[in-house]
C-alpha cells in the first residue's frame, strides 16, 4: 500500500482530501501545525511542524508516493509580502524538495483561479490570460512554475488544481461570508451585490477532494493545469436564494445597486476596513465561470454539489439543524 502525504491537512480541504484517501484504503501522512480532527487521529500518520520549516517538511516527505500540497496561507492572513512568499512559495519549494529526495512519483498541487484576475467573457478557460488578483494569486502562479521547472529538471509528475473559494465542514476564514451565515440564520435581510451577470463560482470541499484523489492517480494528468468548480453555479441573486431555501431560512435577499457596491469597495480600497484584501473584494464582486471541461475530460470529474449546495454545506456545519 503506498504511502501518500497531505500538507495542510488539517484544514478544510486537507480533512476532506484525507478522508477521500482514507475511504480509498490509502495510507495517510498528514502534516500540519494542527492536530488533524479527532476521528483521523488513529487513521493517519500525524508529523506536526510549520510549512516554513524546511527539516520538517523534507522529512515528512520520506516514502510518500504522492504529495498533495494543500498547506498556504489565504490572503485573509494580511501578511507582508515576504510574509506570504515565505508560507507560500517557500513552503511549497520546502515539500518540492522533499518530494526530490525521497523519488515521490507526483506532487498535486492547490492552486487558485484568482491567477485569473477579473475577466469579463466566461468561461475562463486554463489558457485564458493571467491578469492576477494580488500577491496571493502570484504566489501560487510563481509555484506552479518552479513545479513545471522540476517537472523538466527532475521527471517528477506534477498535476495543478485551480479552485475558487472551497466550502465545506471547517470554514472559517472569510468574514463576511461567516456574517452572511449569520444573517441566515436568524432570518435577516442578506444584502446581494446588484450585478446582475455576475456568477457565483464556488466548490465544496467533498467535490474538490475527489478531484485531488483524480489528480493522484490518473496518468494523462502529469502537467496539466485544471480548473475545479461547481458545475452548477448561478448569479449571487440566484445562488443567495437557494442557500436561504436550503436553510430553511425567512431571511430575504436585498439587491444593493451596483453603484452603491462600487463606491463601498472603494471606501474599502481607501481605508482598508475589512479583513478581505480590497482587489479581491473588487475581483469577488466582478464573480467568475471557469471551464471544468479538461477537467471532465482528463480527470473524469464529476462534481455532485452546485454552488448553492457546496455554500449550504458551510452553513449547514455552522449551524446544525435540530
């Protein structure tokens, strides 16, 4: 039985990438700063350090098949640009090099579409131009270079997943989704951003790990870039609505007009008043469709979760019926 390792394990999508693994009778190595959840404990192989350091990592690689690198810090974090470098590209260098000592056939790397920026005709397919969003979205397009590098140097397969925002048991990190919840639950007016075309491109984190499972193993997938997402995805009037359905909510949306949301982000641009970096709050804004087709077609991925579904089960985790 190989032995496969998960760099940020322990987070939401590392907990749900370990459990499709696990449910695949593949032996788990998860290494994290945290412990992983309590039902994981006596299933994986557990090795608890920062993706920073570099003896850790390395040696956490050791006789691991496949190295799914997860581990990275969102741009939530607020981090300096050597901040972010550091957690982001050198922790990933950190796993690249581990996976070269010890001969790992291939390493699956969580990527993002915000290497996209904002585009107005969709879908954005893998070659669509890179406009970016931020040092966060560089970052992860710096990595998947210094993979394809290897890749050439070293013959290591390498395989890159771009996600949009992953929902799922274990979110957490953005605020005003979190306030969003909130209001749901107490059956509160949702504000909704008034533009009417923009999509709502998400994925839940069940959907993004079967995707990661795909990635491990499939042959045809060594060097290629794909994008995941929901398949069935909506504008955020549309895919609010069905999360409050879904909830079982009285909350109701309000349509806040766009020119009102564009003098709001530039408010936020000015005076940074919240946690969310303002270019992704303006790219959030723009919304986004992104192509799952060379997905389907290499991968056989199947997505089972809308947009409207993979949110729900955030809240749903949140705020447990009964």
């Amino acid at each position: 039985m190989s032995l496969q390792l998960v760099t940020g394990g322990s987070g939401l999508l590392g907990r749900a990438v370990v459990k499709r693994l696990l449910d695949e009778g593949i032996k788990v190595r998860v290494y994290d700063i945290k412990e992983p959840l309590e039902e994981f404990c006596r299933k994986v192989e557990f090795h608890q350090g920062d993706i920073r350091d570099s003896e850790k990592v390395v040696r956490a690689c050791e006789g691991c098949e496949v190295i799914y690198h997860l581990a990275a810090n969102m741009p939530q974090a607020r981090l300096s640009e050597q901040g972010f470098w550091e957690m982001n590209v050198g922790g990933t260098l950190n796993a690249l090099e581990g996976a070269l000592r010890y001969g790992a056939r291939r390493f699956v790397f969580a990527s993002t579409i915000e290497i996209y920026g904002i585009h107005t005709e969709f879908p954005v397919l893998e070659e669509s131009e890179k406009r970016f969003t931020g040092i966060y979205s560089r970052n992860k397009w710096e990595c998947e270079q210094r993979l394809l590098d290897a890749r050439e140097k070293h013959k290591i397969e390498v395989v890159f997943l771009r996600m949009p925002m992953i929902f799922g048991p274990g979110f957490w990190h953005e605020k005003s989704m979190l306030m969003m919840f909130r209001l749901i639950h107490y059956g509160l007016p949702v504000p909704v951003p008034g533009f009417p075309k923009a999509l709502w491109a998400c994925v839940s984190s069940e959907d993004a790990a079967e995707a990661f499972f795909l990635a491990g193993r499939v042959k045809e997938a060594d060097g290629e870039a794909f994008n995941i997402q929901a398949e069935i995805t909506g504008t955020y009037l549309e895919v609010l609505k069905e999360v409050i359905r879904l909830a079982g909510s009285g909350s109701r949306a309000v349509v806040i007009p766009g020119w009102l949301v564009e003098r709001a982000i530039n408010l936020v641009e000015r005076y940074d008043l919240i946690s969310t970096p303002p270019e992704l709050v303006r790219f959030a804004m723009f919304g986004g469709d992104y192509s799952i087709s060379k997905a389907k077609r290499i991968l056989g991925f199947k997505p089972k979760h809308s947009s409207a579904q993979a949110i729900y089960s955030a809240y749903q985790w949140l705020y447990p019926k009964g």
